[in-house]
C-alpha cells in the first residue's frame, strides 16, 4: 500500500513474489499465502479479501496455463466441482464475515494448507478411483461457498481431497486446482464488488506476483523438484498460522 516505508515495501514484493512461485509450482493461486503474508504487514482486513482475490485469479491463471499445456490437466475430474462451486463462491463472496472469525478460519485453513504441502494427506502419486460425481459435486458446493466468503480459490482444500480419495495424482491434482481456484476467485470476487467498490490499489501488487507466478508454473508443472518447496512453504504458513489464530 501507499503508506507503506521503501524499504518495507521492497521486502513484501520480495516476499509476495516468493509466494506466487511456491504456491503457483503446485498450481495454486496462493491466496492463503498472500493473506498470511498482508496480515503479517498489518494490511488492513477490508483490503486483504479483494487483494487476495484479484492476485489469485491471475497466479491460478496463469499456473493453469502451464500444467494444461504439459497435458496434466482433467476436464472430466473438473467439471462436477466447478458446476455447483461457482455460484457458491458467488454468495460466499457477497456476505461479509466477522474479522475474529475470519483470521480463526484463515488460521485453520492455513494450517490445512501446511499439512498438504509437507504430505500428510498423501503425496499423490496414484490416481485409481473413479470419481464420485453427486459426492464431488456436494463437495465443489462447500468448498466454493467457504472459499468466497474468507475470499480464496479453494485450492487448498480441493487438493487434499482429490488426493486423499484417489481421483488424482499430484500434477493432476495441480491442475485441476489451478482452474478451480480461478474460476472460484472470480465469481467470489463478482459477489464482493456487487456491493464493494474494486479500486486500482487492488491491482498494486499483480506484476510483482506474475514474476513470482510464471517461474513457478513453468518449473513446477515439468521436473522441477517440489521437495524443498514443501518445507520452505510450509514454514512460511506455520508462522502466519500462529499469528492470526494465536498472536
């Protein structure tokens, strides 16, 4: 933001872009990782939900993109999912929520998010159950509400599940992810502005980001190893995890 010191500024760019690459070389948009990171630099909660919105449907684009164009993609896997989640997000993305149960639920969401990455719900190297499609599609429901109203894509909560219950592998997984977090974001972020102003000052930090985002996609959907990734993110989210639901 404007108010923000130089050098502070230069080390939340920094910051931001390191985000957008861990989180976009997983497919995901990263909008658990920005709002860690604008809570941990005192951003104000009315600018974090639009921000964190705008910023993920251009990662979650943008990672799409790349894992489609190395054939990782599943549009039957993506389909039930995103029938019933995006007019969910849409509502989800109209109500406003409190700020204590906001950062409680960011905190556990986050915390989700880290038990992802460090492979407690499996890493997800074998895909060999058919889909569920009236599951999947009560599952997109909740996801795609919750995931409008806190102002994420839903990725981090979509993975894990794809994963656990054997409908993907992990560049599947990915895949589908990128596209459910973008798509989601943007009907969460139609529901904010039909009754929020979007401002030029939501779009700050998008270039910053996309340099971050494009490295990312491009080595995290080939072989570039994911290993490292996992630890770094996962501290990062452990420690804004403590700060919103402890601190």
């Amino acid at each position: 933001m404007a108010g923000l010191e130089i050098h502070i500024t230069i080390v939340f760019c920094l910051l931001l872009a390191a985000v957008a690459f861990l989180y976009a070389s997983v497919g995901h948009g990263g909008a658990s990782g920005y709002i860690a990171l604008m809570s941990l630099f005192s951003f104000p909660i009315v600018f974090i939900k639009p921000s964190a919105l705008v910023l993920n449907i251009f990662i979650s684009g943008i990672s799409f993109w790349f894992f489609k164009k190395q054939k990782h993609f599943r549009g039957s896997l993506f389909y039930p999912f995103a029938l019933t989640s995006i007019p969910a997000a849409f509502m989800g993305g109209y109500l406003d929520v409190n700020p204590v149960l906001y950062k409680q639920a960011l905190g556990v969401l986050l915390l989700l998010a880290t038990l992802r990455i460090l492979g407690v719900f499996g890493r997800g190297n074998r895909s060999n159950r058919t889909l569920n499609k009236p599951l999947a599609l009560v599952l997109g429901l909740s996801i795609g509400f919750f995931s409008g109203l806190i102002g994420i894509g839903g990725g981090i909560i979509l993975s894990p599940i794809l994963l656990l219950l054997g409908w993907a592998d992990l560049k599947e997984s990915a895949a589908v992810s990128a596209l459910f977090i973008f798509v989601n974001s943007f009907a969460g972020l139609v529901g904010y502005v039909s009754h929020h102003p979007l401002e030029v000052h939501h779009f700050y930090w998008v270039p910053i980001a996309l340099i971050g985002g494009a490295l990312g996609a491009k080595y995290g959907s080939g072989t570039f190893p994911n290993q490292i990734l996992r630890y770094t993110l996962s501290v990062v989210l452990l420690i804004a995890c403590l700060k919103l639901t402890i601190l």
